[in-house]
C-alpha cells in the first residue's frame, strides 16, 4: 500500500517574475503544479549537498599518501601528547 504524505508545512520564498516564469515552464514540461516540482527539486539539491559532505575524494596521490600513513604512522609529537592528556583532563577524567 502506498505511503502518504501530509503536507503540514508551509514554505515560502520571493523570486524574480523571471526566476518564475522558468519554473512555471519546467513545471509544466514535467506535468507538475509549481509547488510540487520547486519542492521535488530542493529536496534533490538538497540530498546531493548532504551527500557531497560525506563522501571524500582524493587524487590518488593523496590516497597514496593517506594509505602510507596510516599503515606507517608518524611519531607523536609533544604537541600531540600534551592534546591527548589534556583531552583525558577535560572529557574523560570529568565524567
């Protein structure tokens, strides 16, 4: 059985008469009413935004340079040692 949606939220937003009439063509293109397709495409910028935040690329240079590291860690430094205690001090000692 399908799901259905109810639509409880409004949305609102001030654009051009241009930006408008381009929508309303692309709307009607695609058989949609306006606020169906305007909703349809910031839903899909928007999970392509949040998917391009969770994904990294590299160049394989830099996936060279990241697989070398961590099989062949550096020596922590000082600076990393004092960051680790004073990380126990604050977070973990205080719990």
């Amino acid at each position: 059985m399908p799901q259905t949606t109810t639509r409880s939220t409004r949305l609102e937003a001030r654009i051009s008469p241009d930006a408008l009439t381009v929508l309303k063509r692309a709307a009607e293109i695609q058989g949609r009413s306006l606020s169906d397709f305007v909703v349809a495409a910031a839903q899909e910028a928007a999970q392509k935004t949040i998917a391009e935040t969770q994904i990294i690329r590299l160049s394989v240079d830099d996936q060279r340079a990241l697989a070398q590291s961590l099989l062949n860690p550096p020596v922590p430094t000082p600076a990393l040692h004092g960051a680790r205690d004073a990380h126990h001090r604050l977070v973990l000692d205080s719990q």
